[in-house]
C-alpha cells in the first residue's frame, strides 16, 4: 500500500506508473492506455509525465494504440508555446463486453463500450431464477442487445458475470427448495454452451465496486468502501485504487455480521437490511416485485419505508464507523436497485446517526453512488476489458514471469 504523501496517483486501477522491466511492454501499454481512457491524461508529454515512461515509449505505444483501434487522435491542444501537441481519447468503439448480473430477485445484462457507457440493456424481474432460467434468458438476449446496436460479435472481448457468493445456501424469505440446483452448477459453462468468449465471474458486491471505481466516483476518489443493497447485503473494499480482496477472497461482507438490537429480531444485518427485508417489512399489502415501484406506493407505504430506513441507518451506524476507524476510506457509497431518492434519504439517515459520533476523526461520509442499480452488471462488463487491457497487479506480476 502507498503511503498518503506517494507521489503517483492512483486513478481507478493500479497506481499510474509505468515499468521498465525487461519484456514488461504490454504492462506499459496498459498503463498508458488506462491515463488515456480516465482523462488524467491527453498528450504523449502529459501520458509520460503521469506514467514514468519516455516520450519515445509512448510514442511507439499510441501509435499501436491507434493501429489497434482503441485510441483516437481528437485534436491539437494550442499552448502558448512551440507546436501544437496531438490530444488522445479513447474510442469508444474499441471493443465491446457483456455484463451480467444474476441475483434472487432478477436478471440484468448490459452491453458496455470500451468508453464505459452502457449502449444496451435489458433486465427481467423473476424471483429465484433457476440456472436453466438464467440460460434461456442470456442465450435469448445477448445476441439480440448485439443486433440492436450494430455490434460485430468480434467485437466482443468477453463475458462478466456478477453473482452473489454462496447464492443458493444464504436463507433469505421464500427461496424456494429447488434453487440449492445452483450448488451442482458451474456458471461459466453454463454460460459458454453456444459462444466461445471467456467468461469471468466476480462476487456481485466486489463487481459493483469495481465498476465505481471505473466509471463513478472512484476515479476521483480511489479508497472507498462499497455497500450494495440487493436481495442481499453486501460490501466491497477498494484500497487506492485496487480492490482488497482479503485472505481467503470474501472481503466486505457486511450483511454477515451479527446483529443485536431490541428494534429488531433480525440475526445479521442482511436480514433487516436488504431489499428482501424491505419488502417483508411493508408485508403482503405493499411488497413490490420491482424496486422501482417503491416511489410509487401509497402514503402508508411510504411511512413504512421511512421507518425501515431509520432502522437500517440504526443497524449500520456502528458497522460503518469500524469500517472508517480501521480502514479509513475517503467514502462509502451506496448502491443496489433501491430508487435514488431512497439512497438519498438512507444515506442522509446514516449520516444523522453517524454525526452524533464527532469523537470520531476519521469518518468516512456516506454518499449514493454514481452506479446504482446496474453497477453489478457494468462491473461484470469490465472483468474482461481488465484482463485484456488495463492495469492491475496481476498484470504487472505476469509480465514480470513471462
């Protein structure tokens, strides 16, 4: 881990900085594509000022960047002096990659460009899909998102699936006995039957903070603690810039831990704060099948909401302030398919509770977001971009053996 006063930013990925290692070219590829793609950098001076590298390096670097179709050249920056200097983007066309993200209460797949926008999607709410459900309903749809937007399958550079650890054995209400079918089944061939992309899977947690730390607040602030509301409870840790997986690869799970309040009966803290929890919290009159239909209930129905949200910054306050203490995060953020406005409101309630404790210097605030309910599928999406072509520790460790 850098020290607070490194030199060498980290901006959504591993530090950028390059190495000279003997036949470590592809690492410093990756990291002068990564500066491009995040903004940090657009020139060839500016890239080797970031990275480490020679201005020759980068040079030889952008040009097969070019070649390989994932840069742009976007125009001369006019300075005060001497020429000219050719300005860099990423293009957005570079490549292509499918996220998905299976979870209790739905389906979602995106279509991610290498820009990090997302240009199709589709999501089917169905309570408990089975893998054969899961197998319909991807074989069904990529193809088709593909079609919709003139996307070469070529173009494809692999396949992330989001999915929560453990899925079939976390008791949660009214899973049915045929869902422990996932215990016998191996996802990535269940997913590979009718293409030949590699597929990569992620904890669905740990895939949303990878996609914030891509596309969303992470980018500007690379140590964060990641809290997604799901059918479930879960967390994921990024440490500047590079996702802290701990020892046996089940960091952040923060809907595990124990819980102990005469407000509630709940065992751990998934099961009061969790969408499953919300909805046996409003009871059969106002559960929803769509969290987005949440904003739209009745009045009574939304002081139930309001009254679980109270509870839930209650549950969360001290979990939360460990976390600050021992990790020291600059935020936390929340996510997951509850509507905006009710982030806003848990994360405001959190806050409240949380401010009672000003002993506490090192307090991370709770923020929404910026990926909401598609960041597990937008961070599945970018499993394969990282493996291909941006940096990371592995990266770097495997250039290092080649």
């Amino acid at each position: 881990m850098a020290s607070r006063n490194s030199a060498k930013t980290a901006h959504g990925g591993a530090s950028l900085s390059g190495t000279n290692l003997e036949r470590a070219g592809d690492y410093n590829q990756r990291v002068a594509l990564q500066s491009i793609r995040i903004g940090a950098a657009k020139t060839k001076q500016e890239v080797a000022a970031l990275t480490g590298l020679t201005v020759p390096a980068i040079t030889n670097i952008t040009n097969r960047l070019i070649e390989d179709g994932l840069i742009l050249e976007a125009g001369k920056l006019h300075g005060a002096r001497g020429q000219p200097a050719m300005t860099f983007a990423i293009n957005p066309n570079g490549c292509f990659s499918i996220g998905l993200n299976i979870d209790r209460d739905h389906i979602t797949i995106v279509l991610l460009d290498f820009a990090g926008q997302v240009r199709a999607r589709v999501s089917k709410e169905i309570a408990f899909a089975s893998p054969e459900d899961v197998s319909a309903f991807f074989e069904a749809s990529w193809k088709a998102l593909l079609k919709t937007k003139g996307v070469r399958a070529d173009r494809i550079v692999g396949v992330g699936v989001a999915i929560p650890d453990d899925i079939a054995n976390v008791e949660l209400p009214h899973r049915p006995a045929a869902y422990e079918a996932w215990n016998r089944v191996d996802v990535r061939e269940l997913l590979s039957r009718r293409h030949d992309l590699p597929v990569m899977l992620e904890n669905d947690a740990a895939a949303a903070a990878l996609g914030e730390l891509h596309f969303g607040h992470g980018m500007r602030k690379p140590s964060f603690f990641y809290m997604l509301i799901s059918s479930g409870l879960g967390g994921g840790l990024v440490v500047e810039g590079e996702y802290f997986r701990g020892a046996q690869g089940r960091s952040g799970e923060l809907g595990f831990l124990p819980v102990r309040s005469e407000r509630t009966s709940a065992a751990t803290l998934q099961d009061a704060v969790s969408l499953s929890a919300l909805n046996e919290f409003l009871g059969d009159t106002y559960a929803v099948g769509d969290p987005g239909q949440l904003a739209d209930l009745p009045a009574e129905a939304q002081a139930r909401i309001d009254a679980w949200i109270d509870l839930a910054a209650d549950l969360l306050r001290d979990p939360l302030i460990s976390i600050s203490c021992l990790i020291n995060p600059q935020a936390v953020y929340v996510g997951g398919r509850l509507p905006e406005a009710l982030i806003d409101k848990l994360a405001a309630a959190v806050t409240q509770k949380l401010s009672a404790r000003r002993s506490i210097l090192s307090m991370a605030p709770v923020y929404r977001a910026a990926l909401a309910a598609d960041a597990p599928a937008m961070g599945a999406a970018i499993l394969p971009i990282i493996e291909r072509f941006l940096p990371s520790r592995s990266a770097l460790r495997n250039t290092e053996q080649a």
